[in-house]
C-alpha cells in the first residue's frame, strides 16, 4: 500500500464521517453507500469495507458521536501541528 493510498483512505473516511452528520446524506447512504459516496465526490473503493459495514450498522446516536470524536482528533491534530510548527517543545 502506497502512502498516497492512504492518505486516500484517510480522506475518503474523514469526509465520510463529516457528512453522515447530515440526516439527508445518512438517509442516502443507508440506501445507496456507494451512489451516495460518489455523489459527495469519495470513491467507494477508498472505504474500506470493514468500515463501510461498521458505518452501515451505526445509529444516528452513534453517527453524532463518531461526529464528535472525530472533530475532538482533527482540534488535536491542528493543535500538535502548530506547536510543532511554533517550537512550544512538543516534538
């Protein structure tokens, strides 16, 4: 696996997760994953498919929280990148 196929991954799976936050999106994509992937411009084959089936069974509860988990990892990852980038020691 190639490191670009990764960053694939992560993007696919990150942009995925940000729309199932969305009621119409989470609707489409119960219905129709892949069509509702590709209308939101991610590559089916870019999820794998052990997440797809693990997001196919989540609840909206359980959408809203992976939502918030995953906004909580992007602030973390935006914060070590600045300290990194100003010096404050983390790295």
């Amino acid at each position: 696996m190639s490191l670009n196929h990764g960053a694939n991954v992560a993007t696919a799976v990150d942009t995925t997760i940000d729309y199932l936050k969305n009621p119409n999106f989470r609707d489409a994509f119960r219905q129709s994953p892949n069509e509702a992937l590709q209308a939101i411009g991610v590559d089916p084959n870019h999820i794998p498919g052990s997440f797809m089936e693990m997001l196919m069974t989540l609840s909206d509860e359980e959408i809203t929280v992976l939502g918030h988990i995953r906004s909580k990892l992007a602030d973390r990852e935006i914060a070590v990148l600045q300290d990194h980038v100003t010096g404050n020691g983390i790295f």
